[in-house]
C-alpha cells in the first residue's frame, strides 16, 4: 500500500516536471532573445538551434503527458504501460549522466 501510494506520488511529481519543462523549453528562444544573439553565424545553425529546441521541447511536453496518461490508467487499474516510464526514466538519467 505505501509503495503503491508512493509510486503514484513520485509519478505524478515526474508527470508535471517534465511537462512544465517541455512547455517552458518553447519559450526560451524569445526569453534569453536567441534570435539577436545569433546573427553572426551561418544561417544553417540558427535554424538547427531552434530546430533542436522545438523537436526536444515537443517530446518532452509528450513524455510529461504520457505519464500522465499511465497515472492515470495506474491510479485506476493497478496496471499501466511501463513503456512509457521505462523511456522517461531512461531520457532522465541519460541527462543525468551526460
């Protein structure tokens, strides 16, 4: 009982770090004004930059809404799909690591 509860609770804290990580990450290009600071490099790695932080901010705003999702079946059945979790923690202590 007190694992379950606390499996719920460290999901759910997980769920709502990583998704208000991926939606601050959309902003930080116009908050840090990336675009002014890079004008004196080709125009390929501007683009990339903010290719890179789209595409990682749009995945980890999903990762943080699927654990949602698998709070929520885990909350109801007992059962969820560990995929989900297993790539959330692997994304997660892969940037630990690095």
């Amino acid at each position: 009982m007190v694992l379950r509860r606390t499996a719920i609770i460290s999901l759910a804290i997980g769920a709502s770090l990583s998704t208000s990580m991926g939606a601050y990450h959309f902003f930080l290009p116009w908050q840090f004004q990336w675009s002014a600071l890079l004008t004196k490099i080709p125009q390929p790695i501007p683009w990339a930059l903010h290719s890179i932080n789209f595409f990682f901010s749009f995945l980890l705003l999903v990762g943080g809404v699927l654990s949602f999702v698998a709070l929520r079946t885990f909350r109801r059945s007992g059962r969820c799909d560990y995929g989900i979790l297993i790539a959330m923690a692997a994304f997660w202590l892969a940037n630990s690591l690095y």
